[in-house]
C-alpha cells in the first residue's frame, strides 16, 4: 500500500514524531471525513463540513490536511487498506469455495462493526474519477495491489483451467458485488447476517441456473427508443467520458472536443451538464430496458430470457458505441433529480428480480432470494464497463465467455 502519511498528512512539528493525540484526531478527521465524503461526494466536501462534525475549525484541520484533496486521498486509500487486510485473511484459506466465504465472512463482520459504530463506514469509491492524476495515482497503485491479490484468489487447486483473463474478470465481478452492497445492505439488521451470507454465497458459488441448463444466451433484436441522431452522438461520446473521469471530472469542453465540435454546438443540443448525464441514464435505462423486454419475448424459459439479456447488455458494451454509463454516477447527481434517476435504476433490477421469481416457478432458475439475486446481476452489468476500460483485446464472444457466463453460471463453475 502507498505511504499514506506522505501523500497527505502535514506533520505536527518537523523533526518531532506524531504524538497519540495528534493520531487520534486524525483519525477522527478521517472517519468524519468519509462520512461526508460518502454523502455529499467530492464535490460536497469540505474541510469546514469535516471540521464541524468533530469541532475543530476549518484552521485546526489544516493542522491533519491541507487541502481536501489530501483528506479525499486517505479516505480512498483507507478504504482500500480495508479492504486488502480482508482480501489477506480471506485468501490464507485452501480452496476457492473457503476463500470466497471468507471474504464474505470478513466483509459482513465489518458491516456489523460500522453498524455498531465501532468503525467509520466503508470508503465509496465512486468518486475517485473526480480527483486529478496526481491525487488519483496513490489510489491506482493501491488498487491493482488489492486487485492482484484477489485475482490471486482465483489460482486455486482445481481452477488451474482458468487463464489470467478469466481469473481478472472472476476478480473483477466479485469485488464488484462487495462495493454494490452499499447500495442495498442497509434493508437488512445485522441479526440477518448469517443467513444473509448463506444466500450470497450460494448465488455467487452456484448461479442461478436450474439442473444443468447450459448457458446458451440467444441473440436478441433490440430497439431502443433513444433520442434524435444528433443528441445521440453527444450522448455516446459523454457517456465513456463521465465513466472514466466521473460526472464532475469530464467537463463540457472534453465532450465537445471528443466530437470536434465547439460548446456552442454542445449547448445548442444540451440546456446544461447537468442535463448530459440525467440524457445519459435515461439512455442507459432504456437500452436495458430494450434489452430485457427482447429477451422475455425471444426466449422460450426465464432462464433462458436472463442469459441472453445479461450477455447481450455486456457483450454491448465492447461496441464503440455500445458502453452503459456506470451507475457511480447517481451520486454526483443534484439532488432535484438524483431520486428519480434512482427510481428507475430500482426499476431495472426489479425486472431482473421479476424474470428470477418468473423463473424459480417455471424451474428454469433455482428457488434463490430474488431481490439479491436481481442486485447482484445488476452489479454484474454495471460493472463490465470499468472491465472493459482495463482489459485488452475483449470481443463480445469473449467477455460473454469470461464474464457474462459465470456471473450467472457461479463463480466455481467450469
């Protein structure tokens, strides 16, 4: 892990080592500071809002960080920290099935340590796009150390057959579902833990297949009803840019200049920014949406109608014009229009929990829980966009075959 100390404290003397009650307040700067950082986003945060939630002045927190791009840079690499020790612990273990488990083990125990207020949350990372390269690098480099540990994961006795690809998409998708958890955990009392973990683990073991239906998604003719030509070429080339640098890092003159054309032209076709990325979902929603309902009309069993949404909504996205915007984005969203954007991503995993329950009663998909099935395969395809952003040399065959495949097949299939 990167020095976090000489990325973003200020010492309290020069020369002098830290005394307890420096560490202690710090540490209390930065669990406030993930709270606000968790809420209101970058953005939002600021050393005077931190300050007020430990009763320090705007000055005294000066004394811990300097700027708040220093604080939002230990706040991210805390959260990463975290997330590495549980990633250690969980792969001590011997076989994969034990790893997997454990992480779940691990992950869950700490929920129930923030729940009882014995630790600050865990860090959101939707918003490390917004910080500039500088501030990003520390964070990038601690993350493809975590990330490399869970791939390791991955290379268990018994899993030989899978290349370093499908071990970095496995990697990939079951880090994923620990971040989308924070989208859903707070439905459930700590007391459902146990057998919270029992259903997550059987889900991301297992599948969701019934039998032994194979996976064999059909191909899918898909007709969105998305906006005018014009319109749709600004809102193919935002997209890719507000998932790269965020909603608040890709600036109008970034997009404008991605299609080499002024912001007069931009604003001729968009009132404001914060229209683009409200346009952007609203296309992201009704290409799922598209794709779902193709599916339910195409596929003879549920099973079936899930296998080819899903690979066809992830395959997509390996298009040049295909990529979804990444649901991170909601928390930069105003907040006049952050709830009905919300609204209608509850809606997306609603049908896929609608097309599981459909599923458990014609037999085609097991008797699983259908709204933690539905969350769960919803992380899967929001997630193949940051997949496709690192990986090289994906076709849709192939991150059908790598990705889409054991995200609903399970993670210990073949």
């Amino acid at each position: 892990m990167a020095d976090t100390a000489a990325i973003a404290a200020t010492p309290p003397k020069a020369g002098k080592p830290a005394t307890a009650r420096f560490a202690r307040r710090k540490e209390a700067v930065l669990a406030a500071a993930i709270e606000v950082l968790n809420k209101e986003g970058l953005k939002g945060m600021t050393l005077a809002g931190v300050a007020a939630r430990v009763d320090l002045t705007t000055t005294s927190i000066t004394y811990y960080y300097r700027r708040k791009e220093l604080l939002a840079v230990d706040c991210f690499l805390h959260g990463l920290g975290r997330l590495e020790a549980m990633v250690e612990a969980a792969a001590a273990r011997p076989d994969l099935p034990g790893r997997i488990g454990a992480l779940l083990d691990e992950h869950l125990a700490l929920q129930t340590r923030v729940r009882r207020g014995d630790e600050p949350p865990m860090t959101i990372f939707s918003d490390v796009r917004a910080l500039s390269d500088e501030h990003r690098a520390p964070i990038a480099e601690a993350y493809r150390a975590l990330f490399g540990k869970v791939q390791a994961m991955f290379d268990a006795p018994g899993y030989e057959r899978l290349d370093p690809l499908a071990r970095a998409a496995r990697a990939h998708m079951l880090l994923e579902q620990l971040y989308w958890s924070s989208a859903w955990l707070s439905r459930y009392d700590v007391e459902d833990f146990p057998r919270l973990r029992a259903r997550l683990f059987d889900l991301l073991a297992h599948g969701l297949a019934a039998g032994q239906r194979p996976f064999s998604p059909l191909p899918l003719a898909i007709t969105p009803r998305l906006a005018d030509p014009a319109r749709e070429t600004f809102l193919r080339a935002a997209t890719p840019l507000i998932n790269e640098r965020s909603y608040r890092g890709a600036s109008v003159s970034d997009i404008a200049a991605s299609l080499n054309v002024t912001k007069g032209s931009f604003y001729h076709h968009m009132e404001a920014k914060d229209d683009v990325v409200v346009a952007c979902f609203d296309r992201t929603f009704e290409v799922i949406r598209a794709t779902q309902e193709a599916a339910l009309a195409t596929a003879p069993d549920q099973w079936t109608a899930l296998s080819s949404a899903v690979a066809a909504l992830v395959a997509r996205q390996v298009t040049p014009d295909g990529l979804l915007l990444r649901f991170s984005a909601l928390q930069a969203l105003p907040e006049t229009v952050r709830a009905s954007a919300v609204w209608r991503a509850d809606r997306v995993s609603q049908r896929f929990a609608s097309i599981i329950a459909d599923g458990a009663a014609d037999g085609s998909i097991r008797p699983v829980d259908p709204f933690l099935a539905a969350q769960m395969v919803s992380a899967a395809v929001n997630a193949a966009a940051d997949l496709i952003a690192w990986t090289e040399g994906l076709t849709p065959e192939r991150i059908t075959d790598v990705y889409a495949r054991p995200a609903l097949t399970g993670l210990l299939a073949g």
